[in-house]
C-alpha cells in the first residue's frame, strides 16, 4: 500500500505540472487516469474501513449485552444468597429455642420419673445400664457369629488353595523317623577288639570322637553309640564301620580312620546345606552358614529330621509369601533357617536366641533375623514375612506322620486343653478327641444360654492360643442341649 500511494503521489506531481503548462499531450491523459483509479482506491479503501468499523460496533454492543445480562444474573444470586441467609438465621433461632423447649422437657420427665420410681438418676441409669449390657451380650454373640461366618465364606476358598499350594511345595518323598546310631557287627568276637589290650582300644575310641560306645546291648552282633552332638555319633558310626572291616584296631589306625570320618561328614554337611539352599532357590549366602546349616541333617526332633524340617518349611514359607504377596526371598531365607539355633547346642540360650545370634553374626537382613526371632513367637510379629515362617514351620510340624510324641507329652497335652475348656463357669464336661485337634465342651443349658455358647466358644480359643503350644490347630465346639422328659401311664 505503502508503494501504491508514493506512486500516485509521483504521478499527481506529474499530472499537476502536465496541467499548469496547459498542455494536451499524451502525458496528461495518463495522469488524469493515474488521479482517477486513485480516487477509485481510496473509496474503497474507505468503504472498507466503514464495514470493519461496523462490524466492531456491533461486536461491542454484543459483549455489552451480555456483561448487562451477567451483572442481572449475578444481582439476582446474591438476592437469594441474602434471602437463604435471612432464613438460615431464623432457623437457627428456631432450632436453639426448640433446643431449649426439650431440655425443659427432658428436665419436667426426669423430676416426675424420679418422683413415680421413686429412683435417682444415677439409680435409673445403672438400671438400664445392666438391661443394655444384657442386650449388648446377645447382639455381641450374634455379631461375633455373623462375622465369624463372613469370614469363613470370604477366606475360606482362598486360604485352601494357599495351602494346598504350600503344603505341595513343601511335600517331601519320604518321613523321618528315628533313628539311632547303631554299627552291625559280624560276630561278638569283634567286640573284644574294639575292647584292645587292657581296653586302650575303645579308650582311644571314646576319647577321639567325644561318644560312649555301649558293647552290652540287648542285640546281639549290634554296638550302640550314644553322644548328645549328633554330629560327633555319625562321625563314631561311620569310623567304627572302617574299624570293624578293616580288622586292624589300634590307636594309630583309629586316629587316622576317625580324621578321615571327621572329613567325609564336614564334606556331606556343606553339601547338604548348600543343596538345601539351592532347592528353596538361594545362593552367595556365607559358606559358614551352609556348612552349619548341614549340622541339621544329623539331628531329630521329635522324630523329625530337622534339615527336611527346615527345607519343607522353607518351601511352604516361599510358596505362602507368592501367594500373599510377601517377600519370597526372605521367607524362603527365614524358614530355612529359623531352627539353625539347634546346631549350638553346648551353649546356653534357646534355640530362638542361638539363632539370632548367629543370623547376626553372618550378616542376615534384619527381615531374616526377625523370622527366626518370632516364629515361636518369643516376640511380637514385625512383618507379613515373620507371619509366613511362623505359618510355614506350624504346617510343617503338623502334617501327619512329620513327628513323634512321646506318651507322657501327648496325655500332657490333651489334659492341658481339657483343663483350660472346664475352668470357664457354666461348663459341665470337656473331652479333647481326635488326637488334641478338637475339644467338645458340653455347658449347663440352665447357665449358658444360646447367644452364651457363642461367646464361650470365642473365649476358650483365645485361652488355648495365648496358654498353650501344639501342632497344627484345635477346633472348639460347644454343645448346648435342653430336654424335656415326661411319662404317660
């Protein structure tokens, strides 16, 4: 536009200086064209400039318009705001003078009840107190009911796969049972050479592997060797094996034959608890810990060999925290080793405390030595993980044919519970059946009522888990029966 104007501003000079010579050349027709487009130009430029100048006219009236209509709408809210406030406040005045209408009220009942009953209030209120308390006992047993069944339905479907699962995972080919060190001998001659010279033989013996060789046993052809270190009586059994077919026993051959045992027994221990560890999936742990961890493959606990017990409960921690969402890693760490305790057996502590300290000692997570810390539960449980071993090594122990229980422990046991179920008032007979794993109480129908039984039944379990210690789980089943006799002649 710019380069428009100069140039029209060029040719009206032109065209001005053409007309003052008053000349009729070529020149001046130009310029007189030149002079009439620009007129042309400039009348629609201006009538373009008239429209834009409408059309924002109107753009500005519209928006005019609606802010007028905004500001209406805006007076018209805080009319009603104002209305709603006015009306709050009567209602609240409305509200507090009600208020006071029933405390008066409340007051005028009071004083007339206590004047009819001839009861203070704190006598009235105990009253309905000791009605409420007998209200609250039945809702309570029929609440305990109701969600006792929620959860049975709820968890029922879910904790029978988890275990199945688990118990899989941890099932082993074959049960432990017990056994004792014991070497078959051809003949009783043998006997005497073990025996040597004035008994140096059997001195020697004793004294190099730390056991007691018993020759008088019940059967014949049969030596029994007795230590309280397993370790020390499989390392003798082995040894006296070499001896009796070697046939040369004497001290010098003793010597070598028992070094040779203690070696072949070091070598089967870290074997075993490296084997172990790699079963459950665990690797870089401290050599140390594998080769003690091979010292349970020769010790019993109740008929159980505690290297399986530790494996299967291992399993079935790390089975459990897959499914739960815990740490398998340390579950798997915790089961195998939460009994690593029994291997320190010439200290003094439990099981629990020996160890901790040896977890600690061989730098375990502090997750791990919580698991061993708790899964008899010597302490409050801190994580998911010291649950999952805890519930790992109880299946492990309960399953059937995992232990042995000695006659004067299982009637202990089953006395124990007895006796905790017939304490509680209202109880007439307890029976402990099917083992120790359910006890029926039968209740005086005249004392314990229908809601009772359900509350009782809550509270003998409560006792039978903070009193006692037992494998697997004890059912609790109450029995309340009513009857009515009568003869007809």
């Amino acid at each position: 536009m710019f380069d428009a104007r100069h140039r029209r501003s060029k040719d009206q000079n032109r065209v001005v200086v053409s007309v003052g010579t008053g000349s009729d050349s070529p020149d001046s027709a130009n310029a007189r064209e030149i002079v009439q487009d620009a007129r042309d130009e400039a009348f629609r430029i201006k009538k373009t400039a008239e429209e834009e100048a409408r059309l924002i006219r109107e753009e500005s009236l519209e928006i005019e318009k609606r802010i007028a209509q905004k500001e209406d709408s805006l007076d018209q809210k805080a009319s009603q705001i104002a209305r709603l406030e006015k009306e709050l406040a009567t209602t609240i005045l409305s509200y507090k003078k009600q208020e006071q209408e029933l405390i008066k009220v409340r007051q005028d009942l009071v004083k007339k009840l206590e004047r009819v009953t001839s009861l203070t209030s704190e006598e009235a209120k105990k009253l309905i107190i000791e009605n409420l308390d007998g209200d609250l006992a039945s809702e309570k047993a029929k609440r305990i009911k109701e969600i006792e069944e929620e959860i049975k339905a709820a968890a029922q479907e879910k904790g029978r796969e988890i275990l199945v699962n688990s118990m899989i995972a941890g099932a082993t080919d074959w049960v432990a049972e017990y056994t004792v060190s014991t070497v078959k001998l051809e003949s009783d001659d043998i006997k005497g050479r073990i025996i040597g010279k004035e008994g140096r033989n059997i001195r020697a013996f004793e004294l190099l592997t730390g056991v007691d060789v018993e020759l008088d046993s019940d059967v014949a052809g049969e030596v029994r060797l007795s230590s309280f270190d397993p370790v020390r009586r499989e390392i003798a059994r082995i040894a006296l094996e070499w001896l009796v077919k070697d046939a040369r026993i004497q001290p010098t051959r003793i010597e070598q034959l028992v070094q040779r045992a203690k070696e072949l027994v070091q070598k089967d221990m870290s074997e075993a608890g490296a084997k172990a560890a790699h079963e459950l999936g665990l690797y870089n742990l401290p050599q140390e810990a594998l080769d003690r961890l091979g010292r349970l493959k020769f010790r019993y606990s109740y008929g159980q060999n505690q290297l399986i017990a530790a494996l299967e409960t291992g399993k079935i921690a790390k089975k459990i925290a897959e499914e739960v969402g815990a740490d398998p890693v340390i579950c798997a760490t915790g089961g195998l080793f939460h009994d690593i305790g029994k291997t320190e057996m010439e200290k003094e502590g439990t099981h629990v405390q020996l160890g901790v300290e040896l977890a600690k000692k061989w730098g375990f997570p502090q997750a791990v030595v919580s698991c061993i810390a708790q899964h008899h539960e010597d302490e409050p449980f801190t994580s998911i993980e010291s649950i999952v071993v805890h519930l790992g090594d109880a299946i492990s122990g309960a399953r059937p044919g995992a232990r042995h229980e000695a006659v004067e422990d299982y009637i202990k046991r089953l006395t124990d519970i007895e006796k905790i179920a017939a304490s509680f008032p209202g109880v007439d007979k307890a029976y402990a059946i099917q083992a120790g794993r359910e006890i029926r109480v039968i209740v005086k129908p005249d004392i314990v009522d229908d809601d009772g039984i359900v509350n009782l039944a809550h509270d003998i379990r409560e006792r039978l888990e903070h009193e006692l210690t037992y494998p697997g789980q004890i059912t609790v089943t109450v029995i309340r029966e009513t009857r009515a006799v009568d003869i007809a002649k």
